[in-house]
C-alpha cells in the first residue's frame, strides 16, 4: 500500500514540474514574441504587425531591421 501511494505523489510531483515549466516557457514567449516578430518583419504584409511599444526606434525605423 505504501509503495502505490508513493508512486502515486511521484506522478503528481512530475505532472506538476511539466505543468510549471510549461507555463514558465509559454510566459517567456509570450513577453519575447513583439520584438522577435519586429526584428524579423517590421511591415509583414497580411499579418497583424507587432505594437510599437514592443520595438525599438532602431529596430521599426529603419528599412533594413538589425539582427
């Protein structure tokens, strides 16, 4: 009995740590996604362009984008 409840909190302590670094890499994307999208295609045609409070003036105001 002891060894089924063990491994039972060992599945959820694992479950748990996937669920953790998921979301901690979602929200690194999230916050990064602006300036990357900016960086690589300041006017993507078709596209929702990326805000401008997520850029640099060096980065959406030259033709050709730094990298």
């Amino acid at each position: 009995m002891r060894q089924h409840m063990l491994n039972g909190w060992l599945l959820a302590a694992l479950i748990a740590l996937v669920c953790l670094l998921g979301i901690t890499a979602y929200i690194e994307v999230k916050k990064d996604l602006p300036r990357v999208a900016c960086r690589h295609n300041p006017e993507a045609p078709g596209k929702m362009a990326a805000p401008a409070g997520g850029c640099t003036a060096v980065c959406c105001g030259s033709a050709s984008p730094s990298v």
